[in-house]
C-alpha cells in the first residue's frame, strides 16, 4: 500500500489528525456498553446529545462491521464482537498471561474468587479472575460488570478515582458511594461489597498502583458472605499487590486509560 503526503507535512502521528467520525463512533460504542438493554435510535440520540440521522449512521455503519445488530422491533444491540476485541486486548497486553499464576495461587489460599477490575466508565469490569479448584456457591465472570455504589471493587475504584474519571458517573447519575464512605475507603485503603443479596456474597477490594500512586485496578476476593472477613481477605490480596503490581508494569495503557 502507497502513503502519499504533501512534501512539507509532517506525517508522524503527533501531527496526523484523528478522524472526527471515528472517534464519534467509538464513543457511541463506549454509551452503549454500559447500557443493559436494547436501545432505539430517538432514545440513544437523546442520551448522547447528537441528532438522531448522525446516530443512526454510526449505528448502521457499525451494523455493516458486525458489531452492532438490528432487532425485529428496530432496536439496536451490541454483538459479541466487542466482547472478542476484549479478550485479545488483555492477550496483547500480558495481563492474563502476567497474572493468571498468581491470582491462581491467591484463590487456592483463599479458597475463594480473585479477580482483578478496572473502571470503565461508569461501572466496575472484570478484567482477570481465578477460581480456587473447587465448587463455588459465588460465580464472578470475566467481563462482569458491577455497581460503583454497592460493590467492593467499584466503590474502592469510584474512591480513589482522578478527578476527571470520577466526572464521568456523576454526570450520568448513577448510583455512587456516599461521601463518608468514600472518605473511609481513602483512609483504609480498601472496600467492602454493600448489598445485601438474598445470595449472601461479598467482597473485599483492595487497589493497584502505579509508581506514581494513582489506581489502575481493584484486586478483590469474592465469596459466600459467611466465608468472607476482612482480616482473611487482606492477608490474601495485600501481598498479592505487591507481586501484581510490579508484573503488570502499571503504565495504563493495559487497562485503557489515558496518560
């Protein structure tokens, strides 16, 4: 393939400009993944705050890819191809080969789930986990999402999030922890679950770093409720960081998150 520049521009991609279509596709794509259900095109087109015939190209545009599907009823949904994008930007990036050994060795010692988590957007994601080889009444699947109100890793993320990240679910108005409960979980340095299920789990989340402090990920431990103490859950995952933190060599980029 032949790349024709004008001779006195500079073609290095700090000068190249990035494609206005494109990223408003992507960002159409990053509202759609933490929506649960089907959405139509007049409700989208509110929500983004973008006229409905420019939605409805970037829907149709990515339909034609594969990664959007139309319903009988005219909604639109996202297909499994984002889901497979995910899983190969972890195997590029070393997170699942780098920490799979070691969260493996965590949840045999705690006999429970240990999973790693980012926020993404206005939710918690599952990114990583590990099952301690035996039956489990608690199930935590790869590419969860969960609550920043309520969970263990999402109110840690939520608390000790940048400033800029933290705008981001405050402005969609989601449910978020409480200013003392943020205000503890900076003083302690990690997080407990907060909903009472009638399935009795929780959790206990505690951050991963950077070199320059900043959190890139929650590392927590999930299990039946009467199984699950702060004192056990700690002595697992403190230790852990600090084998993880090194490994993954925390520069974000690995995660999705800008510098």
């Amino acid at each position: 393939m032949h790349i024709v520049t004008s001779g006195g521009e500079d073609s290095s991609p700090r000068s190249t400009r990035p494609l206005s279509t494109v990223l408003k596709a992507l960002a159409l794509l990053d509202h759609l993944a933490g929506l649960d259900e089907p959405v139509r095109v007049s409700s989208l087109a509110r929500e983004v705050g973008a006229p409905r015939a420019e939605v409805h190209r970037h829907l149709v545009t990515l339909e034609s890819g594969g990664w959007m599907e139309r319903l009988p009823d005219g909604a639109y949904r996202l297909t499994l191809r984002p889901a497979h994008l995910g899983h190969t930007a972890l195997r590029q990036a070393g997170v699942g080969e780098r920490t799979s050994p070691l969260l493996a060795e965590a949840a045999r010692a705690a006999g429970e789930v240990v999973s790693i988590a980012v926020l993404d957007s206005d939710t918690a994601r599952v990114v990583q986990r590990a099952e301690p080889g035996r039956a489990l009444h608690a199930t935590l699947l790869l590419g969860d999402r969960l609550p920043l109100h309520s969970s263990a890793t999402g109110r840690l993320l939520y608390a000790l999030a940048d400033e800029e990240s933290a705008a981001v679910p405050a402005r969609r108005g989601v449910p978020l922890p409480s200013e003392d409960d943020i205000a503890l979980i900076r003083a302690t340095g990690w997080a407990t679950s907060t909903d009472d299920a009638e399935d009795g789990v929780a959790a206990l989340a505690v951050p991963l770093c950077r070199e320059d402090g900043r959190t890139v990920a929650a590392l927590s431990v999930h299990g039946p409720r009467d199984r699950i103490t702060s004192a056990g859950a700690l002595a697992v995952l403190r230790p852990l960081t600090h084998r993880i933190e090194p490994l993954l060599r925390l520069d974000g980029a690995a995660f999705g998150l800008r510098a």
